[in-house]
C-alpha cells in the first residue's frame, strides 16, 4: 500500500498485522471473535466499566464481514447501538488504511478526540490522524506577512475593525504554541473575516515547495500524519472535494466508512456541483486591483461595477421566485463579468514581482481568479445532470450547480475503487440506489434502549390543518400547555425560520422558564446554556434538527411543528421529481421520513432518558403514508390525548 503525498516519494512502510488479521494479496480476512475479544477490553476501559449491547456484536460482525469480503454494506444501527466503536474496532483490524468520514463536525471532534483514542489506546500499530480542509488551518505564511503590529488591513488595504484585529492577535500570539494550527481548537469563536485573512484557500496556497514557511505548515504537516496513519477522520465534505479533486486530497485508502450517511447524498450533490456570486467577483475585483498597474485596474474597476449589476439582476430574479437557469439579464451581465475575468487573470499571470510578499499576494489573487474563470465557463455550459439554480445565503443570492443525479459519478470512481460501509440511525430506503450502490448488504440494529417505557409520542386530536387560519395560534397555545407540564426542557423545531421567530416570541411572554432562541447566540453557545439549564427550552430549525446530544435532565420534551416535506418550489427536489415515476414515494417521503426520525431521534440518548414527542401535524396520525414514516421512528406508546401527554411530562418532573 502506498500513500500520496506529492511531495513525498518515500514510500509508506507497512506495520505487520495484528493478531486475529490474516492477509492474503488483496484480501484480509479479520476473525470475528477476536474482534469481539478487542471491543471487550476497550469497553471494560470505558468510565463505569461499559456495557455490552448485543446490537453492537452484531455490527462488528457485520463489519468485519464487509472488510474482509471488500462487499458494501449499508448499516441501519439505531440510537444507542454504539456504531462507533462498531465500525472503529474492525477497521482497526483491516491491515489497511480506512477513511472514516462524517457529516458533522461534532461527531468528527468526539471521534478524533474519544472513540478512536480509547481504540487505538488497544492497537499497538494502529495510528489516527485529523484531516481537514485547508482553510480549518492558520497559514503560517500568512500570519508571518501580517505580523503583529499596530495596524492590520485585509488584502484589500482597508482596515481592520477593532475587534477583527484583537482577535487575530490573539490567533498570531496562538500560533507559537499551537502544534495542530487547527482554527477549531481556538478558545473562542473566530470572527469569519479573521478567519479569511489567516488563511489560505487551495487556489490561493504557494505549494509546499515554494512557500517560506512550507516545512512547516499546518495543512501539510496533517497531510503528512494522515499519510502515515492506517486511520483517517475527515468530515463528508472534504472526501466529496477529493473525489472532486480527481481523488488528489486524503492518502490512498482502501475503506471508507460514511458515518452519519443519510446526509452524504446531497454533500455529495453539492461539492461535485460549484457555485458562485457577486461577492466572488467583488473579491477579486478589490484584490486584483491593489496589484495591477494603473492600466489594468480599469478592469478591476468595471468587474466591481459588473458584481453589483449582477447581484441586483439575481436579486430581482430570485424575488420573482425564478429560481431555475439564469434569465437574459443575468446571462448578459455575467457574459460581461466572465470577459473582465479573462482580461485580469492574463494580467495577473504576466505581472511581474520582485519580492517573496509580492509572489504570494499574486498567488493569492491568481488562483481564486482562475478558479472562478473555471466556474464561469462551468455555469455557461451546464452539462446533462446538472442542475443550475439559485439559493439564497445571507444577503448573497448564490448561482448553484448541483449533480441531480450522483450514482453515476459514484459508481464509477468511488465505489469502484474502495469498499464502503455506510451507516446512520436513520437510512432512507432510496439512499443505496440514489448513492449508485448495487451491490451491497443492508442490516438494520435496533436501539436498545426501552422506548415502550421510557417515550411516548403525541399527535393532537383536532388540531387545524397545517396551512388552515388558526394553526399557529392552535402551536402557541399547545406548546404553551406542553412546556408548563415539562418545566421548560423543551427542544422546539421549526421548518420555517419566521414561524420559529413569531411562536417563540408568542410562547416565551407565557411561560416562567427560559426560552433560547436559534440566531441570538452561536450555534455552540446555545446548546451549552441548553444542557447546563435545568429548564430552558430552545426554539430552532435547520441544523438542530440533527447532530444535537442532549442527554439527561436538560430534555424531557421535543417538538416538531411540522411534517418536514421540502418546500414546492425547491429546485434540486424539482428535479428529482422530475426524473422519478413515483416522485411522492422516492423523492419527497424518504427525505421527510429521514428528517422526522432525526429530529425525534433528539429525545432518548441514553438508556435512563425519559420523555415525550409531540408532532403538531396531524398527518402524521391519519396521512395513508403514516406507516412509511413509523417504520423509522422509534417504537414509542402512541397517543393523541392531551392530558395523557401533559400528566405524562408532569409526572417526570417528579
């Protein structure tokens, strides 16, 4: 086996197996009980002694199998299964690298940091290493051109806030003890434009060869560790831009494990896809300008001209709910804008420097501006599934290429080449297909943990139809009701940002607990106030959906508002539909289906959770495709009684 690394020809040397790994040329056969034998000793290591789950077994079996019949597998392991330690445990007995990649940072931080140290702590040979995207890393070059003076300014000459600026001396003064150069690993919560000038993008790196600071900089020195390991954590998001890459990022590997895969699909869609704005052009147009001579920075000029046009043009398009292809007038500007991009990189690459500071802020510029010329010409020639459309982020509207359709792309240059174990609590039953997987396994482990006892679910009895007059009175006054009978620890989900807003600033003049809302503080800061208080309740939507691991006393009550469908005119969805002969049954439910379980999947983490759902869309109890949805939530006692569910919560209070 032999790593990649470009700038390393020394080829990695290989640690013999350990006991119970038989290898045989291509082929390693890992003994089952011998695996078994190993996740007894990590688990009689874990604090209070661990348990044995029999769920757990069955999944370290089954994943030995798949390592040592190089067969995919697709791994359904409810809500206290132990998956982690489940995969991690074979996949250290596989005599070859693995790549374990997740969807989530949080899970990748308690991999790096807990489930793959107490595995290795077992495996002498075993090494793990953190990758992740070169922009998660303070570039040493950088922070040496910005110094630690009086006054700093962003590439662009213009100054930086004050508080921008006590945060990157706090970054520069981090960087001469920090061994990782990992942002993540900062004490506070780094300011996006602090971020963007202490690092570099791909385009915009030297290269290891002709960076002053290439011997030691971050992001190849974790290249370097991850070549040299047999165990690689990275994040979804980085092994689909290495597949988009040509598979140039992560070392050679022969397994790769998708924790958290019912999220892959539309990763994958994305990063194989592009995007792009206004803000896009502006960057180079300002950064392009401070280089080039009088002459050129006419250009640099009518491109800053060109950007606002086109973000008004798009704007405009967007509001009319025009949210497929581009129109003329969009067409036309961005035509204009892709001829001033040609014009400034040629000058850029004939520009001549006479100082290793003016080489990389050339650089600097230069390779976002061929990385966006790229784009460009991508956007103007949108290719047979592909699907070109507009989102809005913040105040930007963003042009967007998405795949429509990955399992071509997957089959041919992943699935080909490496053995996949995909797995998650919920796996939609159209995942496998939509993936371009064929051949494969599927195995489902149930939870378990006592959900008849512990859990009960609650859809009202007469309550308003979603979209009928009266229905966001009828969620205030019944969340009202069910919050008092809970004390607060409430987690309240939303899918719709401006009804979360309204009900909880309804809800919260009603009730004597505390009620977080999602946007008032950042995401982390939030679900810290949230554990440590014994009755807040946090009203959110999107991200908090999924990934959230509030065990304990925090939490006895989540909400859901609504059956999460997508909205009609989402156009990557639209597309879908469009490709599929039961767009209902393969598009829209198996995504519903999966975000439910993951928001009701919120509730009971440990085995000693108590606590109840309440779903506030009565399709759920009466829709004739209810029991597709059932069949991936948890077993709960069902309930449509009101004051069953609120004596319920009440008498959890104690």
């Amino acid at each position: 086996m032999k790593s990649f690394d470009p700038d390393d020809e020394t080829p990695l040397v290989d640690t013999p197996p350990e006991d119970g790994v038989q290898l045989d040329d291509d082929l390693v056969e890992i003994d089952a009980d011998r695996a078994l034998a190993l996740l007894d000793e990590i688990t009689r290591d874990l604090p209070g002694g661990g348990e044995s789950r029999e769920g757990q077994r069955a999944m370290v079996r089954a994943v030995a199998s798949s390592i040592s019949r190089r067969r995919h597998h697709v791994i359904e392991a409810g809500t206290g299964v132990g998956k982690s330690l489940a995969y991690l445990v074979p996949a250290v007995m596989s005599g070859g690298r693995v790549v374990v990649a997740t969807a989530t940072k949080n899970l990748q931080d308690q991999l790096a940091s807990k489930d793959a140290p107490q595995v290795a702590a077992h495996v002498a040979s075993v090494r793990v290493a953190v990758l992740k995207g070169r922009q998660n890393y303070l570039c040493r070059n950088r922070a040496d051109s910005l110094g630690a003076g009086a006054q700093l300014s962003f590439d662009d000459g213009e100054d930086v806030p004050r508080g921008v600026a006590d945060q990157m001396r706090r970054v520069l003064a981090w960087a001469n003890e920090t061994t990782s150069g990992d942002l993540d690993e900062l004490p506070f919560e780094l300011d996006g434009r602090a971020r963007r000038a202490l690092t570099v993008t791909p385009q915009e790196c030297l290269g290891r060869s002709k960076c002053p600071q290439g011997a030691n900089c971050f992001t190849e020195l974790a290249r370097d560790r991850a070549s040299e390991s047999s165990l690689v954590i990275v994040n979804a998001h980085l092994y689909a831009s290495h597949l988009a890459s040509g598979s140039m990022l992560l070392p050679s590997h022969e397994y790769v494990i998708f924790d958290e895969a019912h999220e892959i699909l539309d990763i994958f869609a994305t990063l194989l896809g592009t995007s792009l704005n206004a803000a896009r052009l502006r960057a180079l147009a300002t950064g392009a300008r401070s280089l080039l001579d009088e002459q050129h920075r006419l250009h640099a000029d009518q491109l800053l001209s060109s950007a606002d046009r086109f973000a008004a043009l798009l704007l405009a398009q967007y509001e009319r709910s025009e949210l497929k292809g581009l129109d003329e007038a969009c067409t036309l500007e961005l035509a204009r804008a892709s001829e001033l991009v040609t014009i400034i990189v040629e000058s850029l690459r004939s520009l001549a420097t006479t100082s290793a500071d003016n080489e990389f802020r050339k650089v600097r510029a230069l390779g976002p501006a061929v990385h966006l010329a790229n784009d460009l010409d991508r956007v103007n020639k949108v290719k047979d599934g592909e699907l070109l459309f507009l989102s809005r982020r913040d105040r930007e509207i963003d042009v967007e290429i998405s795949l429509v359709d990955v399992g071509p792309r997957l089959r041919d240059e992943l699935w080909s080449n490496v053995t996949g174990i995909l797995t998650s609590a919920t796996i939609p039953d159209t995942l496998p297909r939509n993936l371009g997987l064929t051949d494969y396994e599927f195995e489902h482990f149930s939870s378990p943990f006592d959900y008849q006892d512990h859990a009960l679910l609650y859809v009202p009895e007469d309550f308003p139809d979603r979209n009928a007059p009266g229905a966001e009175a009828a969620i205030i006054e019944e969340l009202i009701g069910l919050i008092t009978a809970a004390g607060g620890r409430t987690l309240a989900l939303f899918t719709n940002r401006s009804v979360m807003q309204r009900v909880a600033e309804a809800v919260e003049v009603q009730l004597d607990t505390e009620v977080l809302v999602q946007g008032t503080l950042s995401r982390q800061r939030l679900i810290e106030r949230f554990r440590a208080s014994a009755e807040a309740s946090l009203f959110a939507v999107t991200s908090f959906w999924q990934g959230i691991d509030v065990p304990g006393h925090s939490l006895s009550l989540v909400t859901i508002d609504r059956l999460p469908f997508s909205v009609p005119n989402d156009p990557l969805a639209e597309a879908r539909r469009e490709r599929s002969e039961s767009p209902f049954m393969e598009v829209d439910l198996p995504r519903a289906t999966m975000l439910l379980a993951q928001g009701v999947g919120r509730l009971i983490r440990n085995k000693d959770d108590r606590g109840a759902v309440a779903v506030l869309d009565t399709r759920l109890a009466t829709a004739r495709y209810r029991s597709v949805m059932f069949r991936k939530l948890p077993p709960m006692r069902r309930t449509r009684d009101g004051v069953e569910v609120r004596t319920f919560l009440e008498n959890l209070r104690g």
